[in-house]
C-alpha cells in the first residue's frame, strides 16, 4: 500500500496489486468509496474537481493480461489497461473493426488518447461516450471479475443510466472482446460535435454490418449515443436495412426508426429536435461507411 499524500486527500488509500484476485478482495472488502483506476482521465478529474472523495483506489493496471490485446479463435480481448493510442496502433484490430477503433480514437487528444481505455468509457456510464455505441453495435461482451468468479455481459447491459453500471460490488472488468467478424463485414461510427475536437458528443451512431450474396444486407447492428439516459440499440433501424442493399428507402427507413428511439436531453448544446434529427443522418451516414467497408478488402478481415 502507499499512502497518498495529496491536499485534502490524506486518508485515500491508492492500491496497485497484481492479482486480479486481489484488486477483486480490495474493491469487495471496501466499506468506504472505492473507485478503479484505468487511464484516470475521467476519474481524476472527478477527484480534482471535487465531485468524487475516493477512500480507496484501485490501479489495475499491473494486472495480468491488462493492457494486452489479443487476437484470439472467437474474435479479439482487449484488456482493460489498454490504451485507446494502443488500439489504433494494433492493425489486426483496426483492420477488422474500424469502426470500434475510430470511435475509440475520438476520445479527447493525443495526451488522453495514451492513457484512456474503453472500459474506462464504459463504466463511466456517460450517455454520450464515444466508444459505446460503436461497440454495442459490434456485438462486444465485457468480461467481469467478481467475487463470485467470471462472467461475460453484453455491453449494452452494463450501463443502467447515467453514471451507473449493473456491475455489483468487488466487479471489475478485466477485458472487452470483439466477436469475429463473417467475411464481407464493417463497421463504423460518426457523433457530432459542434467543434472539430475535443468536445462530447451531442449525438452519435454506431452500425455494424455483415453482407450476404449480391452485396445484401445479411445481418446489421445499430447503436445511437446521446439521445438516452445510456446508449440505444434500435433493432427496428437493423431491420429497416437487413435484406436491402442501401437503398434511399431503406436508409429512410432506418433514420426514422432511430428517430423514434431518441427520447434527448433539451440543452444549450442541442435541443430534443435537433439531436434527433441529427441522430437519425449520422445512422444513415455510417451505415453507408460500414457498407462500402463491408464490400471492400477491409472488411474481410477479423
Ligand atoms: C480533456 C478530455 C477530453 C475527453 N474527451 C472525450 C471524448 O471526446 N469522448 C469521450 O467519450 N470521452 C472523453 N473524455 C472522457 C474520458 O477520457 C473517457 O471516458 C475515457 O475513455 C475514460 O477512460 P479511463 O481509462 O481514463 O477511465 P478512468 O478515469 O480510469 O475510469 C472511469 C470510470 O470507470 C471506472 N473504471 C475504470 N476502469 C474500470 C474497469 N476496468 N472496471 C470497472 N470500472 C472501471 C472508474 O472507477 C471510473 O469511475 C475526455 C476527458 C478529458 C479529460
């Protein structure tokens, strides 16, 4: 243990173990607040601003496997550790899943990118975080230590609302895994942002798609960002798409069932119409990008 010493801050406890067992016993035996630590890049801020007084917290960045990300039989494990700089530089992975690794790269700037994670994204549960539409809409699972063992959920069941997970005391997540991808397959994620960068999503859309024969679409996978308490998937705005090849009727189709999901926020950054139109034409946009991904050589790989 190393007792830290910042201002204010002379009882919190920061704990940098190498077992998951272990950061699982110290999360789970906590009777103050206890709080992981992935890249830090939300969590010290919120400790810096005085939002959050933590009792406890644990790094679990020298856990095994953490910061490792693997191509394995059933697709890819990204651990928990692992940057966001670090996927982009991992060309397996950007070749199979763009669209994940774009919305991962969209995170803050250079200095963010080399130390935030999208578990980190994940479990801060923000309705608009970047990386979580593009990977519910891949179909990621979160893999969870716990005190009763492993289990795997999908992403879409973690977030219950904002700034709440499902996960249960002494939970921490220790990977994302990406399916394998079917031959012909994309993805692709597009948010909008009222400056170039550097800015929270005021509405996003992740689609992941997979085609048959004649360029068809076989299976699809739609996911909207800051139009809910927490990420949406629209099956409806999948459907409207599966068994078409992109047609304008199709791509109506699909921005108006993602329009029917939207339930916003009204704020200075984007009033409900807006967010819901805008919502609507990303969903078009990128399913167009995961299409033409899908039929080229990029999209063959996973
Ligand atoms: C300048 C700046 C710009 C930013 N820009 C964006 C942006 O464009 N888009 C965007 O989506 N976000 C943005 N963020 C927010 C933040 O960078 C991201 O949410 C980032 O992905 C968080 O990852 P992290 O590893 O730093 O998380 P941390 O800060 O380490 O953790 C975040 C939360 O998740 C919990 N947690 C972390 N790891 C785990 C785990 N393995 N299991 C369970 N719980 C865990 C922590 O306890 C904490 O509550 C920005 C932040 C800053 C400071």
């Amino acid at each position: 243990m190393i007792g830290v010493s910042t201002a204010g801050r002379s009882h919190m406890r920061y704990e940098s173990p190498t077992t998951t067992r272990e950061a699982v016993a110290l999360m789970a035996k906590e009777k103050g607040k206890a709080y992981l630590l992935a890249g830090g890049t939300d969590l010290l801020v919120r400790m810096r601003s005085d939002f959050i007084d933590p009792d406890l917290v644990v790094d679990i960045k020298r856990l095994p496997g953490i910061l490792d990300i693997r191509k394995t039989a059933s697709g890819f494990s990204i651990g928990a550790g692992v940057s966001c700089a670090a996927m982009g530089r991992n060309k397996p992975l950007a070749r199979a899943w763009p669209g994940v690794v774009e919305a991962a790269q969209l995170i803050g700037s250079d200095q963010i990118q080399g130390r935030c994670t999208i578990a980190g994204n994940l479990c801060n549960a923000s309705p608009a975080a970047d990386s979580v539409p593009a990977l519910i809409a891949a179909k990621a699972r979160a893999v969870v230590a716990g005190p009763k063992g492993r289990r795997r959920i999908a992403i879409e069941k973690v977030v219950t609302g904002p700034g709440k997970t499902s996960l249960g005391k002494g939970e921490i997540v220790v990977a994302i895994e990406l399916p394998k991808r079917p031959p012909k397959s994309g993805d692709a994620y597009l948010r909008f942002i009222p400056r170039t960068e550097m800015d929270i999503a005021v509405c996003s859309a992740g689609v992941s798609l997979t085609l048959g024969p004649k360029n068809v679409v076989k299976q699809a996978r739609v996911a909207l960002g800051a139009v809910a308490p927490t990420v949406v998937l629209v099956p409806k705005a999948a459907r409207a798409i599966v068994g078409t090849r992109l047609e304008d009727d199709a791509l109506m189709k699909l921005s108006a069932a993602c329009e029917a999901a939207c339930s916003p926020i009204d704020d200075k950054r984007g009033t409900v119409e807006f967010r819901t139109e805008v919502a609507g034409v990303l969903a078009r946009r990128a399913a167009r990008i995961a299409y033409d991904r899908a039929r080229s050589l990029r999209g063959r790989n996973g």
